[in-house]
C-alpha cells in the first residue's frame, strides 16, 4: 500500500478516509513537526497531506523520491514551489473554495474589534476598576465609512457581501477586475486616502510583496484602519510599526504575519516586538478557517485529492501539472 503522511492533526474521519487507500503516519500533536523531522517521516512517502507550517521545494523533493501528491489543506500556496513539483512530477492540489466564508466573517470581526476598541474594553471590565459608563474608548464603525478592499477575489468579495449592510461605501481594488463585485473600482492609489478601512485581501505573489508599504501608508488617512488576512508579507510590518508609532496610522489588526512565509528567504523570524506591544493593533494566531466543521471539511477535500492521485485520476483540485507521472 502506498504510504500517506498528514503533517498536522486531522480529526479521526480524515484518518479513516486516508487509511483506505494507504497505510497513514499523521502527527497527533498540535504543534507542527520541524522541517528535519518531516523530511525524514516522508522519505517513503507517495503522498503529503500538507498545511500551511510546511514547505514544499526543490529540497524537499529530492529527499521524497516516490512522493506522487502533496495535497495541501490551504488556499495559498505561496510555500511551494509548484513548478519544481511538476518537473518532479507531483500533482499538487489546494482547496480552493471551503476558506472563504470563515475568514471572511473574521475580517469584518478584526475590524469591528479594532474600531471599537474591543480589547481594551474587555481589558477594562477585567480589571476590576470598571463602575459604569464613562465617556471613554470612543472608535469607529462602518456606518457612514468608506471601506477599500485591496484584492477582490473570493475573499475580497465574501467580505464585500458581508459589509453590504452596514452602511458604508466599499472600494474594490484589483487589476484583474474592471468591475469587482459589489464595489466600486478604483486603483490603490486612488483609494487609499478616501478610506477609513482598508482591508488586505491579496495573495502573496512577486507583484503583491509589500504592496501596503511605506508610500502607501503615508496615502492614508491618519486616522485609517488597516487589515489584513491575507498574507503577511503583502503588507510590511515594519512600515506598519513606524507608522502607528508615529501616530500616521490609527490601527492594525492581523491574522497573517510575514514570519509565516516560509518561502520567503528573508522573512522575519517573529512579529516587531513594537506590533505586539502597541495599545492599536489586534491580532488573531492565523485563525481565518479555524471553525471545526470547516476545517474538517477542508482535510477531507484534501484526503479526496490524495484518493484521486494515487488511484491514477488528476487531482479534482490540482494546480499544476506534471511533466511526468510515475506509478504508485
């Protein structure tokens, strides 16, 4: 039987799916394997089941010479060299559709606790010396606002469906787009000083690093909510902190941070210290499809493209293909 590596915990039913069709190694533990410890359980492996800790390159590759599929539980792939699979000739799929709403729903929540501050609010209340209302902690909210939303692909548009409701005038930006649903067009140039929210809903790709820098947050509005659930390294975080601490920026929330871009040679290895400890910026730990039945819908999508591989099908979710396939 071919032999399947998870990477990461999976519930149970992923597991019986798996071990259907190959004899299955997972990692029962929360946290992910090292790199070390991957390469070496996947040395036999004819497919990966992979998450977003994992870094599939030339590397990896050859360390993995009857690896056939790496299905990955994510939508971005920005930590795997696709080309180099296809010249190896490994399939690799994605699951392209089931992240959408969830983090959707936690980017119009990041923001809503950023504009009103939620944090410390809740801070407050704990503390023991809340006795009522004071006029205190007064933000922001959508109602009257004008929202850009940098990126309008799927999730850029589930966000889009989602503010329609509140009140605001959205701004849609997005080159591949002439006309992004339910907002406006506009370049980023154009956008940025109108808005009181901006929201980063982009890829990471060669044209998108940094796209939120240093000239585009001096565009801003002062008083301007940035955020992100891309990926962290579409905006630059140290740009980011200069400019809260320079008061040219009112706040910044994340669910994605550039230390997580694996692929990225000279990513920072943690968050600026000054994110983490300034009093306007709110931070979820890479949360955006962290909703139970989701997620396992999203590892069983996973499993189903390792099925379609190993028993001689392209993968239904295939990005890529391979220059040569070999049996299993």
């Amino acid at each position: 039987m071919p032999f399947i590596l998870v990477t990461n915990w999976v519930h149970d039913a992923v597991l019986t799916r798996l071990s259907a069709i190959g004899a299955v190694e997972v990692n029962r533990e929360r946290a992910p394997w090292p790199r070390a410890e991957v390469l070496r359980r996947a040395r036999k492996a004819a497919a990966v089941l992979a998450f977003m800790s994992d870094r599939v390159d030339r590397e990896f590759l050859a360390a993995c010479p009857q690896l056939k599929v790496v299905a990955c539980a994510l939508k971005g792939f920005d930590n795997f060299d696709i080309e180099a699979c296809a010249e190896a000739g490994v399939w690799v799929s994605i699951v392209p559709d089931l992240l959408t709403e969830p983090t959707a729903e936690l980017a119009v929540g990041l923001a809503i606790g950023l504009g009103r501050h939620i944090r410390d609010g809740d801070a407050l209340v704990r503390s023991g010396g809340f006795d009522g209302w004071r006029p205190i902690l007064y933000g922001t909210g959508f109602d009257d606002a004008t929202v850009a939303i940098v990126g309008m692909g799927k999730v850029g548009c589930a966000i889009a469906r989602r503010l329609a409701g509140f009140g605001c005038r959205l701004i849609g930006i997005d080159p591949r787009l002439s006309n992004p649903p339910g907002a406006t067009p506009a370049e980023l140039h154009e956008a940025l000083p109108l808005a009181d929210y901006v929201f980063v809903a982009a890829p990471l790709a060669r044209d998108t690093h940094h796209l939120i820098g240093r000239t585009e947050l001096a565009a801003m509005k002062p008083q301007a909510l940035l955020i992100n659930v891309g990926r962290g390294s579409v905006v630059d975080e140290t740009a980011v902190a200069d400019a809260l601490a320079d008061d040219r920026l009112g706040g910044y929330a994340a669910d994605v941070f550039a230390m997580e871009d694996w692929a990225l040679a000279d990513r920072p290895r943690g968050i600026d210290p000054r994110l983490l400890a300034h009093p306007r910026t709110l931070f979820t730990p890479h949360l955006g499809s962290a909703v139970d039945r989701v997620r396992l819908a999203i590892a069983m999508r996973a499993a189903d493209n390792i099925a379609d591989a190993l028993e001689g099908r392209a993968p239904r979710d295939a990005i890529n293909a391979p220059s040569r396939i070999g049996c299993v």
